[in-house]
C-alpha cells in the first residue's frame, strides 16, 4: 500500500511539472505571435560586419556568420534579443525593434577578466568546454558574509572550509590551497602565511564585489600553475552608469557575527579620462554558536580602490588600479591561541586593451602588476600538567607577486577565435619564525626559523586557447601551454624545469535547448615555499621541513556535462574524474628530530584520484515564483592504497524559492545540507562528521529611496560544522541582519539603475 501511495504521489508530481513545462513561455505568459528574427551584426565604428556574434532569445540562439547575419525562427514579437561578442559591449533588443542591422560598440578586453561565451555570465574558460560558473552581485547581496568564501555556499562544486569570521577556505571538487588559481581583478593571490593561513579570497571585503567568476578543471593554458582543482576570480565593483558623477553607498550590520560594514565608491567621468574610488571598511566582534560565544574569533579591516582611465577612443582603454587592503586583530579560532594581529596587500596593476574588430588580428591586451603582503602572525599556548610549559610563536613573512602578460585574439577562420600569448610571474617571499618556550624542566628557550629563505619562483610560460565551429551546433576547442620553471632560495641550488599542460573538448548545440559539453585538460601545480624551503616548528608539534627536489604537480582531468536551456527552465549536470600524478603531502622523516622535536618532510604521492558529479537546476514556476538547487559529490582516494584523501566534502545540496513581484520586492528561503561523512583519512587527523541542515530566509525591497535587504542565517539556530571545519568549531547560530544600498547618478529604470 504504502508503494502505490509513492507511485500515485510521483506521478501527480510528474503531471504537475509537465503541465508547468506546458504553460507558455515566460515572454507575457500568453501565446504571442511568432516569427523569423534576422539581422546583421556590424561594427559601429567602422559597419564592418562581425561574425561569431551570440544571438539569444526565447531559449533559442545562433552565431552570425561571416558578413554578419544571423537568423532565429519561431522568435515572439515580444521577446528580447540579446547580442554579445567579446570586444564589444552587448545590447539587447525587442525582436520587433530589430532592423536591417544592428551595431555593436567596441569595448576592448583588458585582462581583469577574459569573456567566455557561456549559459551563464562569466569572464573565464575563453574557447575552453570547462565546467564555468558565476556568482553575480545580487546573490552576493543577499546574505550577512564576513567574507567572499562564505558567499560561494550553495554554488554547484564549492566547498566552504569555515575557520573563524575571517579567512573561510574554498574548496572546487575536493582541492583547495595551492591547488585553487586566486585572481582579484585577473591579479593572482600567492599566500604571504607558511602556513597558508591567508587564503587570497580572505583579503578582500565582500561588500566591494561585483561578481564572483569560478572555473572547476585544469585551465592552465591560460592561466598557469596551481588550477589544478580550478581558478576563482574576483571582480570588484565599478561605478555603473555614464553620467558624470556615479556611485554608491552601502552599509550592513548583523547579529550572529556581531558587527557590520560600512563603504562608497564614487567615479568621475570628464570626456576620455574617468576616475572612481572606493573606500570600505568592516568591524565585527566574537560570533555566537548555540553552544556559546567564540573566543578569539573576531577582526577588523579596510579597503581601498583606486582606478585611473583612459578611452582615447571606443576601441582602446588604458587603465592603472590601485588596491590597498588592512586587517587587524584577525582572531583565528580554528587553532588555539592564534591571531594575525595584522596582515596587508597592495596591488598595481597597469592594463591596456585595443578592439579592432576587422581582419586576422581582432582584439590587443596587456597587462603589469606587482602585488605585495605583509602577514603577522602569533600562537600563545599553554601546555598542562604537572610541569606546565607556555609557548609563544612570532611570525612575520612577506611575499611579492609580480609580472607582465601580452595577449592577441586572433580570428583565423569564420567562427572561430584563437588566444595566443606570453606570460611571466615572479613568486618572491620570505618569513621567519620565534618560538619562545618557558617552564616545565627546560626553563626558558628559544627557537628560530628562516621559514622562507629569501625564495623566488619564476614560471614563464607561452600560451594558445581557442575553438572552432566544426559545423552548426558542433565546436571544437583546445589549448596548449608550455612553461620554464626557475625555483632558488638563499645558499640553495637553483633548479630548473618544463612543464606542459592543455586541454581538449567539444560543445555540442542539441536540439530542443539541449547541450552537452565534454573535456579533458592537463594542470600543473609548482610546489610552494613551504614545501620547497621552509622551516617551521607548527603548534601540532612537528617541524616541517621543506623538499627542494619535489617534482611539479600535475594531474588529467576528465569531464562531461549535460545542460538544458529553456525560458521556464534551465538545468546541468556534470561528471568527473581528476588523476592526480605527483600529490604534494608532508610525510613522517623517521628517526629525524630536530632541537628534539619529531620532523615531517614533503613527498610526492604516486597517483591519487577524485571522482564525483554535481548538478544545478532552475525552475520559473509562475512569473512570480522560481526554484533553484544544487548537489555535488566527491569521492578522493590514494589510487595506490585505496585510503581516503583528507579535505574531501561529503554529499552536499541547497534548493532555494524565491518570490518575486513587478516592483522588485522579492522573498527568498533557501535550505543547505550535506550527509554525514564517514570516510575519512584518519591518518591525516580527520573525524566523522554528522550530515545537517540548516534554512535561511531574506527579503529585499525599496525603502526610502535605498534597496534594503533583510535577512535571518541559520533560521532554526542550528548547532553545527561542516565536513572540512575544524573538529571543535561550530558555524554561527541564528543571526539577523540588514543592508542597504544607495546608488547615484543612474538613469531611473535604465540597465544601471538601482537593483
């Protein structure tokens, strides 16, 4: 009995969406005429025509061809096209306001982000068939986040490993660290900390994001050593609107991390020179469990944004940027004793980006940056017992990132585009280490360590990405690297070495708004100072000592995905395999000590391998009522003893609804959870983790000329961790908070109006 109720229940069920799926398109939810929408795309500057242009509407897209044309059938009157091609700014138009042509104005690419055509909007994987993903301003908005990390929970493939208020960790696919490229505005993060306590997305204020760009896979063609597991980068906001004074105020406060943010940005425009500025800063206290207050666990800082541009013309941008980042008194929960009492970066970055638009060579961009931080760190701890002894560790280190990159867009051949260019970076650090120890039967001693003994990592590397439309519906994409990899330190050998990765794949258009997607690429990862040079005594009781002879780390991934794409309802679904060849992992040196003290050195696993899939849907129930989910699993091992791999999430989902009227008042619940996880490496210190769930609800609306969002985390004030947080901390309670928003200098109901 009970099985013919689950039947019958599935089957209305079944019923329910595909009466839904029936219903007509989101265009006026009434039938509308139909018709053959054509056109042809040109270059406003010149009228040259330009092929490769994306057309889209009503669920239905086409490529113009090479004089510009395209054609879309079965398009309402009413529906909106929207036309994009890289270099040039996208417009979007009703299907009846279509004329005989259509004129795109150039917008030169720089390289704070490279546009990728994509289901969803995202400036990463250029000619790639990579797993892409986008993580916009409004999602951003929507929850009380101390920081970036934390507003990717829920995204499809990311992890969040929560460490305190401050500092939480990504995770794409099980590998994070070193494993994840970090870029702020296409500027990449090397971490300051030996310990990698500076995750790149920490030092950054997630009030001053625009959108969040995330490529899971090898994408080192483009983008160098350490995606194994994949790239994020952050894009920070940028005066909306052309007027001659722009901006925006926001300020926020919440109660679970007691606290808030408060900032502006404020850009002038005066005929081809135009300036901004943001200024933001954050102050939060200890935050709140069920289970009681954390200790230790609040932090302070600042930002700043300065950006100084140049548009001789509409097809040529140059720009210098400016950024300044200041945290203090950084709490560090996840290990006793620990703070950061203060830790900066700086950044400079000078970009240059020209749109031709005609001929072989299309589009021109180079970029130079140098980026420096600074990190302080201290470990207090006490050790009981009979003779109690107290230790103090000091720790101070810098590293500076800097480099040049030139790349060219080539269009060789009617729907196609090819990336080829140079690119080098420079990895320099150093830090040192005091421990003072005092008590128990030694008295007091002290212990120092040059961690970092004056390192420099150059990786220079020639580059090509690109893709071809095989025939309609069908292209084709790859890219190949090659790199020279230069590792020295004070009184060290310098090494040197090759290193080559790329990858393959295909895109395939198929009918009635199906898509599939298949690729495989080769990464790299360089190992890091610490694992090439370092010394240190950690709080764990080991000393770390660093392999100067570690081989480069290198993997094979393999992907597909299944997509769906319709104006009611879009939907993917993706597999995977990772073959790590060369896993860095610190190992046991036995019979080794050093001032009496066990060692752990750095070796290369022979081969290991994460496999997994994940899935992302949305649902456009009514015009009024949406759904989204998402779900992932993971699955590490040691291919060569069938172990666990530490840092692997558990099954993990979120499924949101959201409604939404014709004033843009809007009220959202959205649920996260994740199974109980039992396998574990415990060898690597891992426990069991219980699965949970927990529900989150938020509003947003117009009040008194302001978008206000309002919000309660944790709604049931749930006690618990995820998988990869430190055994003993738990996730914040319940805690309501508030934002507000104020823009300036926008046309009202225009693109960059108030959202």
């Amino acid at each position: 009995m009970q099985r013919m109720h689950l039947l019958r229940t599935a089957s209305r069920a079944v019923r329910v969406v595909v009466l839904c799926l029936a219903l007509p398109t989101a265009d006026g939810w009434a039938q509308r005429p139909v018709s053959t929408v054509s056109s042809r795309v040109v270059d406003a500057r010149t009228a040259e025509p330009l092929a490769g242009a994306h057309v889209h509407a009503a669920g239905r897209s086409a490529h113009t061809d090479a004089d510009g044309r395209f054609v879309l059938q079965g398009i309402p009157d009413t529906a909106v096209v929207r036309i994009d091609r890289i270099g040039y700014r996208p417009i979007q138009r009703l299907a009846s306001e279509l004329g005989a042509s259509v004129a795109l104005a150039p917008e030169p690419v720089l390289l704070d982000g490279i546009v990728a055509e994509a289901p969803r909007p995202n400036a990463l994987a250029a000619g790639t068939a990579l797993t892409i993903g986008s993580v916009g301003e409004a999602e951003l908005a929507a929850g009380a986040h101390t920081s970036v990390a934390d507003a990717l929970a829920g995204v499809e493939g990311v992890t969040v490993s929560r460490v305190g208020s401050w500092g939480s960790r990504l995770i794409l696919r099980g590998l994070g660290g070193d494993r994840v490229a970090v870029m702020i505005d296409g500027i990449r993060v090397n971490a300051a900390c030996a310990f990698g306590m500076d995750q790149g997305v920490a030092a950054i204020d997630p009030a001053t994001v625009e959108r969040i760009e995330i490529l899971t896979g090898p994408g080192s063609a483009l983008y160098g050593s350490g995606n194994i597991g994949g790239v994020v980068n952050v894009v920070t906001k940028r005066p909306a609107g052309e007027a001659a004074v722009t901006g925006e105020v926001r300020a926020g406060a919440s109660t679970g991390v007691p606290g808030g943010t408060l900032g502006a940005t404020v850009g002038v425009r005066r005929g081809a020179f135009d300036a901004s500025i943001a200024l933001d800063g954050s102050s939060y206290g200890d935050f709140r469990t069920p289970a009681g207050t954390v200790d230790g666990s609040s932090f302070r800082h600042a930002t700043g944004d300065l950006v100084l541009g140049w548009t001789p013309e509409a097809a040529q941008r140059l720009t210098f940027r400016t950024q300044v980042y200041e945290g203090r008194d950084i709490g560090w929960p996840a290990m006793h004793g620990a703070s950061i009492p203060s830790e900066s970066r700086r950044s400079f970055a000078l970009d240059y980006g020209a749109q031709l638009g005609r001929g072989v060579l299309d589009g021109f961009a180079a970029r130079a940056y140098v980026q420096r931080l600074d990190h302080h760190m201290r470990v207090a701890m006490t050790m009981g017992g009979t003779m109690p002894m107290t230790s103090l560790t000091e720790q101070r280190s810098h590293s500076t990132t800097s480099g040049g990159r030139v790349q060219l867009r080539l269009l060789p051949l009617p729907g196609s585009h090819v990336d080829v260019g140079v690119e080098v970076t420079e990895w320099a650090a150093e830090n040192s280490r005091w421990t003072r120890q005092s008590g128990g039967m030694g008295g007091t001693t002290e212990i120092a360590f040059r961690t970092w003994p004056g390192v420099s990592i150059v990786d220079a590397g020639l580059f090509g990405q690109g893709e071809i439309e095989i025939v309609d519906g069908v292209t084709a994409t790859a890219g190949g690297r090659l790199d020279r990899v230069i590792r020295s330190a004070d009184e060290r050998e310098t090494l040197r070495d090759w290193v080559g990765s790329g990858n393959a794949g295909l895109r395939l258009a198929l009918p009635h708004g199906f898509g599939l997607r298949a690729s495989v690429g080769y990464g790299y990862r360089i190992p890091n100072p610490t694992e090439l040079y370092g010394l240190a005594l950690k709080p764990d009781g080991f000393v770390y000592s660093g392999n100067p002879a570690l081989d480069t780390e290198t993997n094979r991934n393999i992907d597909f995905s299944l997509t769906y794409d319709h104006p009611r309802l879009s939907a993917s679904a993706t597999i995977f395999r990772n073959d790590l060849d060369g896993l860095i992992t610190p190992i046991l040196a036995p019979g080794d000590t050093i001032v009496g003290k066990p060692v752990r050195t750095y070796a290369n696993l022979a081969e290991s391998r994460l496999v997994g899939g994940s899935g992302s849907a949305r649902w456009q129930a009514t015009p009024a009522l949406s759904f989204t989910g998402t779900i992932a699993y993971t699955r590490g091992e040691d291919s060569a003893t069938g172990e666990a791999l530490p840092g692997i999430p558990p099954l993990e989902g979120m499924l949101a609804a959201r409604l939404e009227d014709d004033a843009g008042r809007w009220l959202e619940v959205e649920g996260i959870a994740a199974a109980r996880q039992e396998r574990v490496a415990a060898g690597a210190g891992e426990i069991p983790a219980a699965g949970y769930g927990v529900a989150h609800a938020r509003a947003g609306f117009r009040l008194a000329g302001m978008n206000a969002i309002v919000g309660v985390d944790n709604l049931l004030d749930r006690a618990y961790r995820a998988h990869l947080d430190p055994a003993q901390l738990l996730r914040p309670g319940r805690s309501f908070y508030i934002k507000l928003t104020r823009r300036f200098g926008t046309e009202p109901g225009g693109p960059d109006a108030e959202r």
